[in-house]
C-alpha cells in the first residue's frame, strides 16, 4: 500500500546495509577520509567508535569498497557471535586465496601471514575490517592484538579497522585499544545530513525528494537525535501513517504521531553533534583531511 501510494518501485528505509542504500553523511565522509589516510599513510590501526545505531556496519561495509578501490585487497568480517577458534578461518575464506594456498597443510595463521607477505611483495594494501571487535570472543581479540604488535616486514602493507560502541571499546585491552593510530568517531547526522538523506532514499526509489516537508524533516531530526537506525525507522512509520490519512506530503503533526508509535514512553533525543574543540585527540595530520570537506 505504502510503495503503491508514494509511487515507489521499493521500500526507501528498510535498513539493508546495500551500498546503494549507504547515505554519506558528514559523519561518514570524515571517517572515511580518515580511513583512507590510514591507508595512504601505511599506518596499522583505526577503531571506529560509534553508539548502537549509527551506522558502524554499513560504514565497515563501505570502507571495503573505498578501501579495496585504492588498488588494495580488502575484505570484512563481523565478529559478533562467532564461537571461539572461528575467526580466523572465516577471515581467510574471504580473502582470494587461489585453490592450491587453500588446500596447502599449513595452520591457518601460517596461511594468513603467508597471504600478508604476498601482498607485501607485490606493493599492495591488506585491509582488514572488523565489524563488533568489542563482541568478539577472547581469541579474536588476542589474535588481532598479535597482528598489530607484529613487527615483522611481512606485515607492513597491513591495514586493519575496527568498529566498537564507546562503552565497549573502553574494555579493549591494551594491546588492541592502545595501538589505534586513529579513532573515528561516529557521530549521529545533523539536521541537514537527515534532510540530504530522506532526499537521497526516496529519490533512489523512484519517488519524489520533498515528500517530507522542511517542518517534518526538522521534527524528525529532532526526534530520533539524527541517530540513522532511528532516522530510518521514523521516517518509514511517519510514509505509512501520511499514506493511511491520504496526506499529499508528510507533515510534523505525523512524524509526532509515529514518534509516539515507535517510542511512546520516550522524549525526543537531543540533537547537537560535539562542537569541533570537544573532538578527541588525533594524529594532527588527519585534521588536515576535515579541510577537504569542510
């Protein structure tokens, strides 16, 4: 009913973590530049530090593509709910290893350092992403901290980056969270990264960009404390309540209806993204890759 009435040829919100659904934000396209420059500058190691609902798998998804696009090898791993002594199989079967390095009697660490050297040799980038490293088991997390105190050449064309919410990532060990050469923060979108995404994801589906009128798109930013997950699932809520009133736009008075739908017992999130001077501590050369987008 809802695609039907919005003339749309598929659902604008439904969370898939597709690239043609990444929206990138202002918060997106700083840790992404930062991300390149980890790369550029063959430094080992960022985390990416976001709260529940920003956007830390879909930006983990994408920082493969950007990544592997800049001539290097990259490949992601989710490490939420893997059992011990899984992690590392699953992360050589993503990488393309040719059939003869796969069947080869080697322990699966030999495997994986021996794919590192490779692409050492031949000059190109090993990025490893890691979505959920605060939800790993112990073993991924020893396991990742061994390659980020490995000191040997075969390690040196090695990238990895991390993602983790900022309570978590505060129980990191040492050997893990100490060694970030960059921390990201991901911060919720403001009001015009809302407006530029609600836009974007109903133009993608063939439907109109205004549906959401200057009012409604404030009330929602407002809302859901530009927090994308919550963004998303608004904005889906307020297209089906404006489409069951016959409404030619969505206005504010139905983005507080389906707020009150998707949290009636909570208040509206404030919505004010860390001042410039309250970002945390980083490498002073990647401050020179806000410029580019400033």
């Amino acid at each position: 009913m809802v695609r039907d009435y919005w003339r749309l040829n598929a659902a604008p919100f439904d969370g898939a973590l597709e690239p043609a659904t990444f929206y990138s934000g202002g918060p997106q396209e700083e840790a992404l530049a930062r991300l390149e420059w980890l790369v550029d500058e063959r430094q080992r190691f960022a985390l990416v530090v976001g709260a529940e609902g920003c956007g830390k798998s879909h930006l983990a998804a994408m920082a493969v593509r950007r990544l592997g696009g800049r001539g290097g090898e990259a490949v992601l791993l989710s490490l939420a709910g893997l059992s011990a002594g899984d992690w590392i199989e699953m992360l050589l079967e993503r990488l393309p290893l040719d059939s003869a390095s796969r069947a080869e009697p080697l322990r699966p660490w030999q495997k994986l350092e021996n794919r590192l050297r490779e692409n050492t040799l031949m000059e190109r980038t090993t990025a490893l992403v890691f979505d959920d490293l605060d939800r790993a088991p112990a073993d991924a997390i020893d396991g990742i901290g061994r390659l980020l105190g490995a000191a040997e050449p075969r390690f040196a064309r090695m990238a990895i980056v991390a993602t983790a919410t900022p309570k978590r990532a505060a129980t990191l060990p040492g050997a893990v969270g100490e060694r970030a050469a960059v921390r990201v923060e991901l911060d919720p979108w403001d009001a015009r990264d809302v407006a530029g995404f609600l836009a974007r994801a109903l133009e993608r589906v063939g439907g109109r960009g205004d549906i959401f009128t200057a009012e409604a798109t404030a009330t929602l930013a407002r809302f859901t404390g530009g927090v994308p997950r919550m963004v998303a699932r608004l904005a889906h809520l307020a297209l089906v309540a404006a489409a069951g009133d016959h409404l030619d736009r969505v206005d504010a008075a139905t983005i507080e209806r389906a707020w009150r739908e998707l949290a009636p017992d909570a208040t509206p999130r404030p919505n004010a993204p860390a001042d410039e001077a309250d970002e945390p501590a980083v490498n002073p050369r990647v401050r020179v890759v806000r410029r580019l987008f400033g």
